[in-house]
C-alpha cells in the first residue's frame, strides 16, 4: 500500500514557502545553471533597485499626472485597511479570557492588558498576571464545638480540625492570626482588608480566612512563536502565578492584538529590539526582582538572539526556550537564493502552497481546534519577507552558538517535525554557557505546553527557575562573604 503523503506545515518556522519548487530537478534544465540564472537575475534586479530611486526624482520635478494618483490611493486604501484590521484583532485581544473561572484563582491573581510602543513607535498588545499581593486565604475550617476565642500563630495544630487546607507556596503571614468568632452569619469581605485573621460561622462550621502578604519570586516576559498570539499562554501565567511568578507577555508587530499586517514581521530584528525595550521597561518598574525570559518556536530564536546582547543578558537571571527555530533549512537551496530578492520586491506577498491543514503540532485534538480556530492565530500562507526573516536569524544563531553565555532551559519534542530537536542539543552542547539544561520529551509535538502532558512541562520550567534563583542566591552570599 502507497503511503499517504504529508501535506505542507502550517504552524512554525518552515515548510510553508517550498511548494512553488516542487519537482525542480525534473525541469528542462540543470540545477547548476537554472541556479547560476537566478543569481544573473537576481543581481540584475538589485542594481535595478539601485538605480531606482534617481528615476524617481528625476520624475519629482514633472506635474503629477492623473494616472499617477492611482498608486498612492491604492497604497492609502492598503494602509486604512490594516488599520482596520488591527482594531479588529486589539478589540478581540481585550475581549479574550484572561483567567479561568473553574476555580478561585481570579480571587489569587491580579490581570491586566496594555500597550507598549516598540523600537518603530508600534502599538504592541501586552498581557500581564501577577499574583494578588495582599489577599485573603482559607486556612482551615473545623466544627465550633469546644471553641474558645484566641490568638494563635500558623504552628498551632487545633485537635478538632477536620478539613485542614494548605497555604499557598511560600505564602508570608503577617503577625499573628486573630480568630474573631461571629455569630451564625456570613462576614462581609468588604471589612476584612485590614484584618490579621477572619473566622466566619457558617451552620456548624468556622472557616478561618488569613490575610497574606505574598512576595513575588521573579518575573517571566513570554514571547510567543509565529503566528499565534500571547492570550493563548494563560493556563501556563496561571501556574506561574500560583508559585509566586509573575508573568507578561507581549504580542509581536503582525500578530495578536499589535500594529501591522497580520502575519507580517517586517524585520525580526525589530522584534528583538522590542523585547529589548519591553524588559528594560518592566525592569524600571520593578527593580530588584529576578526576571527571566521564555521564547516559544521563533520567539525562541528571539529570545536567544536578545540575550545575546551584553545589556539585555545582564538584566535577565536565565531564558528557556521551548522548541527553538535554531536550524531552518528550505528544502531546496534555490529558495535561499531567491528569498531575499523577493523578499525586497514582494514582502507581503503569500505563496499559495500552505493550508490550514497540515502535520499536527500537538497530541491534543482539542488543542488543535482551539488554536486554529482562534481569530486571533494567522492562518494563512506564509508572507515572503515572514519567512526570508526566519531563515536569517536562524542561520546568525547557527553561526553563533559557541558564543551563548546565558543559563538557560531548552525543551524540545522528539517527534517535532516543525522545529529541530538535533537543534537544541546542539545549542546545549556548544554554548559557553555554565548554567545550562535540556530535557527531550519523547514523542512530543511541537506545541509543548499544549500537549496533553502541558502542565508536567510548565512544572519543568517553573522548577528550573526556582533552582536557577537558588543557585544565583548562593553565589551571592560566596561573594558578599569573600
């Protein structure tokens, strides 16, 4: 039986371009030569370009014509409707579900949204979740039989417990818990702000409520892959939140709720930059805590690329990357040669040879529908410059991985046919870096923390980080002592 072939990729950082050089060794003429023409063709149109610009001021100085006006109204035509568009997408962004409502966690988490102006004065859509600093939490509840008013402190085990609750993690207690019994009647949250300590009396039950301070362990700036958008790494600020991280995450320039094209990266240089800008942002709003940035497919090219920069490496405690665009190779060498050609004549242009269906990047049907069924994730062929933009960083950081310095945390699939999982372990075993991990998970797609085994994966990171800022601590303290 014939095997069933595999139809194009659709999410990611390659596969979505090559369709239109399908077959071409099986053309009339020979690869070298067809290969030695484009390069003909492709310098005769740069020193085109070149010239270019002279033709045009040559041309300044005659009357405008009316046939010239054609041009500049399409081009106005063009622009109001991206404008349009990207209204459209910030409004679904500010309409997206922030926090899940299954659970008490809203009443544990502060949200927000906002927008930052990039490098090129962009609008950029950012997403924050921090844990609640000040709020109330359950302790435990028991039966009032015997009960006497008293102050007690956390260490005091009451014998008539029957329902004890945890505290959040590394939860901080401020002074003594004050029990304050009342009778059979609910207590009106609005008061208890100001309180050490609230017992409620419900039917045959106290319920004991603690105020807590909770101290923030750091901060992780999500920069998400190609085509999606950061409102879909809730689930993952959740978890965050709940160990006492706090989370923000910006939507890049073509994507999410941001300016531009949708679809469209004009320079992932620029998206570095922003990164740049965006950390150094937070960094001034809260000096002091430990932040981390995380990069997801391309946004894991971002990031390793940002953090190569002295200025931004030495505000970070570490990156992790998740199934990193390290390795992206066209399948066909002409398609290197002629992208930055048509990268320069045509950016926005979309070859036609990818759909919305294509080789799976998660385990998870349910995550699958949801993703390609948002809105707000590009779902079209790839733009030309998009593509020419990813295959240039990843051959700059193909060049450069000896000379990675920052602790990091890669964690890639086995079975990613997107991105390149031989990639990553390349980086890990070629960076200068001292602090460095890896985990493969075997059988894994490319979507990690949307794989049916998502929250092992963000416990992995979290788990890093917490051993990362150990480790930072204690070679603080050899050095304070020395």
């Amino acid at each position: 039986m014939a095997a069933v072939e595999m139809e194009e990729l659709t999410s990611g950082a390659s596969g979505r371009i090559i369709p239109v050089f399908k077959n071409l060794r099986r053309s009339v003429f020979s690869y070298d030569s067809f290969r030695r023409s484009l390069i003909f063709i492709q310098s005769i149109f740069l020193w085109f370009l070149l010239l270019l610009p002279r033709q045009r001021l040559s041309s300044a100085s005659q009357p405008p014509s009316p046939s010239s006006s054609w041009p500049s109204l399409k081009r106005r035509f063009a622009i109001r409707r991206e404008e349009e568009d990207t209204l459209r997408r910030r409004a679904l962004a500010e309409g997206l579900q922030m926090v899940a409502e299954t659970d008490d966690w809203p009443s544990r988490c502060q949200w927000s949204t906002s927008i930052f102006f990039g490098v090129k004065r962009n609008a950029l859509f950012c997403r924050s979740w921090f844990p609640a600093v000040n709020c109330l939490r359950l302790l435990k509840s028991f039966s009032p039989k015997n009960f006497e008013p008293k102050t007690t402190g956390l260490g005091d085990d009451d014998p008539d417990t029957e329902q004890p609750v945890k505290l959040g993690k590394r939860g901080q207690i401020t002074d003594q818990l004050v029990e304050l019994p009342i009778e059979h009647q609910i207590y009106d949250m609005v008061d208890a702000a100001g309180a050490k300590g609230i017992t409620i009396t419900e039917a045959n039950y106290i319920i004991i409520l603690v105020y807590i301070s909770i101290v923030t362990l750091g901060i992780m700036v999500i920069i998400h892959g190609l085509n999606e958008h950061s409102g879909r790494y809730a689930h993952f600020a959740r978890q965050l939140t709940s160990c006492n991280f706090g989370v923000y995450a910006m939507d890049w320039i073509g994507h999410g709720g941001s300016d531009g094209l949708h679809g469209y990266v004009p320079s992932l240089d620029h998206v570095v930059a922003d990164t740049g800008a965006f950390l150094e942002k937070i960094k001034s709003e809260y000096p002091g805590i430990p932040c981390f940035l995380f990069g997801h497919s391309t946004g894991g090219a971002v990031v390793l690329k940002a953090a190569s920069y002295p200025h931004i490496e030495q505000m970070l405690e570490g990156i992790i990357l998740t199934s990193p665009a390290l390795r992206v190779k066209p399948a066909h060498p002409i398609v290197g040669a002629v992208a930055p050609l048509f990268s320069m004549v045509v950016p926005k242009y979309q070859f036609k040879g990818a759909n919305k269906r294509g080789i799976p990047v998660s385990r998870d049907p349910a995550a699958l529908l949801a993703k390609y069924s948002d809105p707000l994730v590009y779902t079209g062929p790839m733009r030309v410059r998009t593509g020419h933009e990813i295959l240039r960083i990843s051959s700059y950081l193909l060049r450069n991985f000896k000379s990675v310095t920052i602790p990091f945390f890669v964690l890639h699939g086995t079975a990613d046919k997107v991105t390149d999982p031989l990639a990553s372990q390349d980086l890990y075993n070629r960076a200068a870096s001292e602090f460095k991990d890896i985990k493969l998970y075997e059988g894994f797609l490319h979507d990690l923390l949307f794989e049916p085994e998502h929250d092992e994966v963000a416990q992995d990171i979290i788990d890093w980080m917490e051993k990362r800022l150990l480790t930072s601590c204690n070679l603080e303290n050899i050095n304070s002592q020395w």
